[in-house]
C-alpha cells in the first residue's frame, strides 16, 4: 500500500488538472496503473486472499450453509 500511495501522490497534480478532459483522464490513469502493477506487485500466496474469495466462493476449502 505504501507503494501505491507514492506513485498516486506523484501523479495527483496531474490528476487535478486532468479531470477536465476525460481522454487525458483515461490516459493518465492507464498510466498510473501501469505503474502501480510493475511497482507494486501482489505476494503470491498458498491460499486464497479475502479479495479472490469474495469473487469467487467456491474457492473455499469449507461448506457455508
């Protein structure tokens, strides 16, 4: 999180004066995602995180009834 939270720091100058023009909004934040998924990879887990289960719950190794 602290990774992503510089790099959005970096480009908030640039997202107050984007958010005008949607096409140069759309440019900047496909930018800043680029950045965000080469700098802040996500840990490869043995299980499942809380975010891949709320999308998919049959990855669940329990029943809920």
């Amino acid at each position: 999180w602290d990774k992503a939270g510089t790099a959005i720091r970096e480009f908030a100058n640039r997202i107050a004066v984007s958010h005008q023009n949607a096409t140069d909004f759309l440019v900047l934040m496909n930018d800043l995602t680029k950045i965000i998924v080469k700098t802040c990879p996500r840990n490869t887990r043995k299980k499942s995180g809380t975010f891949e289960l709320l999308n998919e719950p049959e990855l669940l190794d329990f029943c809920l009834s």
